[in-house]
C-alpha cells in the first residue's frame, strides 16, 4: 500500500535555515494530496507531480511512502 504525505517548508530568517511540517493525514491517492496542496491559503503553484512553490521561499513536497504490511 502506498501513502502520501504533504510537507510544507518554509526558510525562516530568524534561525537562517529551512524549517519543514509534515502532514498530520496520509493521502492514499496522489491527486488527493495534490488538492489539499492546491486548497492552501497561500495558492501554491504546481510545478512537478510532487512539488509545489506558493512564494519564493515556501514549498510543498508530497512524499510516495511504501506501507509494508505484515
């Protein structure tokens, strides 16, 4: 089974580097992940399959993650 899980980064000036949150929800299809990407505030931009720009220092990624059943 896969998932996909959304990560949102932004570069935060006051620590002078990236900062990353990850989706609290998995997306069990990529087109589901890609609309809560595309229903943000901030009108993100597609422009891969997974990869998202809104400003020029805010991303979105969607990661494929394998789910391995035992």
């Amino acid at each position: 089974m896969r998932v996909y899980i959304v990560e949102y980064r932004h570069y935060n000036r006051s620590v002078a580097g990236w900062v990353s949150k990850l989706s609290q929800e998995g997306y069990t299809t990529i087109q589901a992940a890609q609309a809560y990407v595309e229903s943000r505030a901030n009108e993100p931009s597609k422009q891969t399959e997974f990869y998202y720009q809104a400003l020029p220092l805010e991303e979105y990624y969607i990661h494929e993650v394998m789910i391995r059943e035992a």
